[in-house]
C-alpha cells in the first residue's frame, strides 16, 4: 500500500516473527506483532528439552543480534549447541522484552482471519490500496486491526500430522486419544512415570522421531521393562541414519550414530515399512491394525502412542487471502522444487527471498517453518535471510531485497538418496553439478552451484540436487 501510515502486521512471535520485527524497526517501519499463546518461542517451549542441532552461530539473527548487543544482552557462544529451552530464555525472550519490541507485541492474541478491508477475496477494485483487515481474540476480547502488509510466520507444529497412513486420521485414533501424545514428549524428566515400564509405540522417521526413541531408550535403561516399538513407513530403518560424520551440523550427525548404534544393539523393535489404519482399545491397551508389505499387520498391548509423522501449515485464517501453496508440500508454491522430498532429500535448500515468496496478494507474504509447508528441512537462518529480503522490499530496497546471502552447511545426505541419485546422475551433464550432490565438504555456497543444474538444464523440470 503506497503512504500507508499503517503497521506491517507479523503473525506468530517464534524466532522468524521476532526477526521480521527486528528489521522492520531497523528500517524505521512500523509493525505489530501478534503471538497467540502467552510466551514468544511457544512452540518452541512444547520441546524445550530437546537439544536443537545447529549451533547459536546459525540461530540468531544478524540485526537481532546487533539489537541484544546494543541493549546490553549477552550474546551466547556461538559454537555452542542450545536446548530449545534455552533459545527461547537465552534469545528470544530478552529480545521480546527489548522496549520497541515489547510496545509492539500483542501476547495471548489469536489472528482468527483476516482479508481486505470491505472487500472480500474476489474483488478487485483498488484492493492493493485497501488496508488488510485483522480479526484477533486477544485475552479473550474480539478485535479487528489494520495492516498495509501482513508476514504470516506462525509456523506448523501446533498442527501435527495425524498417525494413520495416508495423512488421515486412522480409525480410532481420535477416539482413544488420551493414548496418544504428538510432538516429543519430556521423558527424561516430568513425564519418566507415564512411559516408564510401558509398551511405547513410537510412529515416524524424522528426527522428531529418532529424538523420541533415544529419550526412550534412556528410560529403557533405568526400566527394564520398558518396550519400545518403532514404526516407519520407510524401506528400511537405515533411511533415517542421515549423513552421520559427513553432516555439516554435528548434532544432527550424531544423532543418526546414535539411534543406528541403538537399532543394532536390537534394544527396540522395528516396524518397517507399516500403514496404519486402525487402533482398537482391548484391556486397556491398543491394538494397532494396518499392512506391511501387502500383508495385515498387527501389534497388541500397546500402552501410548507418541506421534512424530510431521506437522502441516494452518491455511484456515487466510479464506480471503489471495495466495498459492503448493498441491503436495503445501509450501509457497515457488520453493516447492527446492524442497520436494520426491525430487531430493539433501535438506540443504536453496537461499531464497521476497521474490520467491511473493504472493498474489499485494503485500502478504508467509515465510519461516510455515513457508516450507510440510517438509521437515526448514532452518532459522533460511527464514532469516527470507524476512530481510521481505522487509527491504517493503522498504523500497530492491537491489538489497534480490541481494540474498547465505551459506548452509549440508546434511551429507544426498549420495545417499535414491532420487538424489538419478537426478544428479542422469540428468546433469558435467562432472561440476555431480559433485554438489556428494558428500564433499561441510559447507558450501549452496546457490552457486544449484543455479548450475537449473542453467545447464534450461528446458527440463526445475530440480535441484542441493
Ligand atoms: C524438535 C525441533 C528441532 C529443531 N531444531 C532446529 C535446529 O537445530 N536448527 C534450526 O535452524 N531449526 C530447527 N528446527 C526448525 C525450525 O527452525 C523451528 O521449528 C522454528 O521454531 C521455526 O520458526 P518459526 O518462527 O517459523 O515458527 P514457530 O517457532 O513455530 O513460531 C510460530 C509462532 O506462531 C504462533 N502462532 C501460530 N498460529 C497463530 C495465530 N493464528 N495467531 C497468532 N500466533 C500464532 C505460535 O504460537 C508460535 O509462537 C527444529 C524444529 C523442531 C520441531
């Protein structure tokens, strides 16, 4: 909206909404920010226990970390790896409760929906020029606000995938949810009393899920009698061992160490590759119904289920938004190529910013975990460098908003991957574009060389192997 004196509105304070206020109060911008739950780094706080696997380094945003440093905030130690506790105590709280950011932060304030001022989603007269209008429950009252730009950065893990195959609820999964837990549960601490000495049937093959089965091992230990079931639809467990040694982030690294040296030691029971269709109650305890390999399978006496299958965004609020996702990942539909798990499972994604995020709708935008739809690969660096290329947009930067700049380390998974391997076997032509889908070196300007496959590949599909 050109001489708006309006606020950009920036939906979800986790670290990508707390980063969209930080540049916009860089660039003089008015903003307000709206977090639905009572603590910024809400979702966050859901896995406070769980150690994050990149360093500080790669959590903290530049001009966030110039703001702490200005208000007297200790910055961490950069080579250290926090817990998600600690990112939101140690960085995004004290940055919350920096005083331009607080007098803009609207806690305990749901977006419910919003769209054009007066105009619903098929009208088109003069609606780049109409304010968005903003409908809040905030501490319980219903309000409307104004906006001439709205960041929707609000994030997926509040919206677990369901645990039955294909996405969709299995039967009786609903029905006997207080078996159920989805996300990772605290067992190491609160919660040792709920899983210790029970049947646990852990369900997904992310690392959400290998987190769960080594927290649960570790109750294992103290509790014998503690057994622990793990079901993937996966091949083969070893899918999820990653890129180990050769993984850029050493925490995630030792993460796939960890849970083979766990799956040989044959301490847990693996399921793979199982569809899950039904969860009966007998006794008390569930039976779990579904088909392995064309052949029913069947597990009895399980006494909690904890669900690690994904997470995907909450498109319902934005009914009179004009915008695109795409069909399968659910992401902004440009980014699609770059992060189709079909296409490659490098999870190292190609730097990107406000033009690749820009909407049908005029000065909306969704960025962070949100963007990324329902692939699992998103970082906060990512959605750091999206939020300052979107903001220098709004400012009227637009040398600086194209000016993206990155460097990720790699997951080192990409030799590994089947569809990583024809791609960059059968569909690239020069030794160069082979070697940046093998596990070569731990970081890398990953644009240089992806911007090599989509030139030498001018009329085929736009895939990537970085
Ligand atoms: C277990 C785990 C470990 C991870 N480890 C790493 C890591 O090591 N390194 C890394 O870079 N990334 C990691 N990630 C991925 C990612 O960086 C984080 O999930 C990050 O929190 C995403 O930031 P975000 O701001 O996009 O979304 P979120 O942190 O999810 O924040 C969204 C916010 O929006 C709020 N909200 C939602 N709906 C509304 C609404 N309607 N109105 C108002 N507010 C709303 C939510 O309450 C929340 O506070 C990890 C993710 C998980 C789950």
């Amino acid at each position: 909206m050109k001489n708006s004196n309006l606020p950009v509105a920036i939906i979800g304070a986790g670290p990508i909404g707390l980063a969209t206020a930080v540049h916009l109060l860089k660039s003089h911008q008015k903003f307000i920010l709206f977090e639905a739950k009572k603590n910024v780094g809400a979702n966050i706080l859901t896995w406070s226990h769980v150690k994050l696997f990149s360093p500080w380094q790669y959590n903290i945003d530049k001009e966030a970390e110039k703001l702490l440093i200005k208000n007297g905030i200790k910055i961490p130690n950069k080579k250290e790896v926090p817990l998600g506790k600690q990112l939101v105590d140690a960085y995004l709280k004290p940055l919350s409760e920096i005083v331009e950011i607080k007098q803009n932060l609207h806690l305990n304030t749901e977006v419910l929906s919003i769209g054009r001022k007066g105009l619903d989603k098929m009208k088109n007269a003069n609606r780049e020029n109409v304010p968005f209008s903003i409908k809040v429950n905030e501490n319980n009252h219903f309000k409307i606000y104004e906006a001439k730009a709205i960041i929707d950065a609000s994030g997926t893990w509040q919206n677990p995938n369901p645990v039955g195959s294909g996405g969709v609820f299995a039967v009786g999964e609903k029905e006997n949810k207080h078996h159920f837990f989805y996300g990772m549960p605290d067992v190491s601490n609160k919660l040792i009393a709920k899983y210790a000495n029970k049947t646990v049937l852990v369900v997904g093959g992310g690392h959400s899920a290998i987190g769960t089965v080594l927290a649960l091992s570790n109750i294992q230990e103290k509790h014998p009698k503690t057994q622990i079931h793990w079901l993937l639809r996966k091949k083969n467990v070893s899918e999820v061992y990653g890129g180990q040694e050769a993984d850029g982030f050493k925490s995630r690294g030792q993460l796939g160490i960890r849970i083979e040296k766990l799956v040989n030691s044959g301490n847990i029971e693996i399921h793979t590759p199982v569809f899950i269709n039904e969860f009966k109650k007998h006794n008390k305890k569930l039976i779990v119904r579904g088909y392995k390999n064309g052949q029913e399978f069947v597990l009895k006496n399980i006494d909690k289920v904890i669900s690690n299958t994904g997470t995907r965004p909450d498109f319902s609020f934005l009914r009179e938004i004009r915008f695109d996702a795409d069909a399968s990942i659910e992401c902004v539909t440009e980014l699609a190529t770059l992060i189709d798990p079909n296409i490659h499972s490098c999870g190292t994604v190609r730097p990107h910013g406000e033009a690749e995020l820009r909407q049908k709708e005029k000065d909306f935008y969704i960025v962070g975990m949100k963007s990324y739809g329902r692939a699992p690969t998103f970082l906060m660096a990512t959605g750091y460098e999206q939020v300052r290329s979107i903001v220098a947009y709004i400012n009227g930067d637009f040398e600086a908003a194209k000016d993206i700049q990155l460097v990720l380390p790699e997951t080192g998974v990409c030799s590994t991957n089947i569809e990583a391997e024809i791609c960059c076997s059968n569909e690239t032509s020069s030794k160069e574009e082979i070697n940046c889908c093998t596990i070569d070196k731990p970081t890398k300007q990953v644009s240089s060389c992806c911007d090599k496959i989509e030139t030498n590949k001018m009329n085929s599909k736009k895939t990537s192997c970085c």
